[in-house]
C-alpha cells in the first residue's frame, strides 16, 4: 500500500504543478525484479485512492522483463529469475540491467 501512497502523492504533486483536476488512467512499469506483488498493488490502488485525485482511475501494469549482461560471452540476455546462468553460454557471471523498475510511465487526465 506504501508504493501506492507513494504514486498518488506523484500524482498530486503533478496535478499542482500541470493544474489537472483529475485522474483517469494510469500506466505503472513494474519489473520482474522490483520486489512489487501486482495483485497486492491492484488491491492497495482501490484503497489508496479513494478519495483523491486517482479515485476511480484505472491501474494499468506493463511488466518489465528481466535482462541482464553476460561477463562471460559479452552478451545481453533476457534472464527469468535473478541468478539464473546465461542462456546463451552457461556462465553464472551476470549482472542485471533490467527488470529493477518500478515508475510512473504515463497519466491520463482530465
């Protein structure tokens, strides 16, 4: 619910700043890595935004898929799980580049 609170404060920072009234649509990047339980952040929506800018907004999640850099083979490879090996050598030797984020992506409003 936090991470919700924390978006509508977004939200109506935004709106005094850009002078919109309301919230209509809102477009969420989560990645696969974020830590974030969608289904946990839809519920937290409902509650949070009762009564604020966003209430009644709708809540739309684009998952970000995990990517990651390969030390071994020089390459950029999409991984499924954290310490997954490379897909495309084995290695073990992974840095994530992807699939951390959690951001506000873009707002519809009125």
């Amino acid at each position: 619910m936090s991470i919700c609170e924390g978006v509508v404060l977004s939200l109506e920072s935004e709106a005094q700043k850009q002078h919109f009234q309301k919230v209509k649509k809102v477009w969420l990047t989560v990645g696969v890595f974020s830590g974030v339980e969608i289904d946990a952040l839809r519920f937290g929506w409902d509650v949070v935004t009762r009564n604020s800018i966003a209430e009644g907004a709708e809540l739309i999640v684009i998952g970000e898929q995990g990517q990651a850099w390969c030390m071994g083979c020089s390459k950029h490879v999409q991984i499924e799980n954290r310490y997954d090996d490379c897909p495309a050598c084995g290695s073990h030797q992974l840095q994530v580049t992807g699939g951390e984020t959690l951001s506000i992506k873009e707002i519809e409003v009125e």
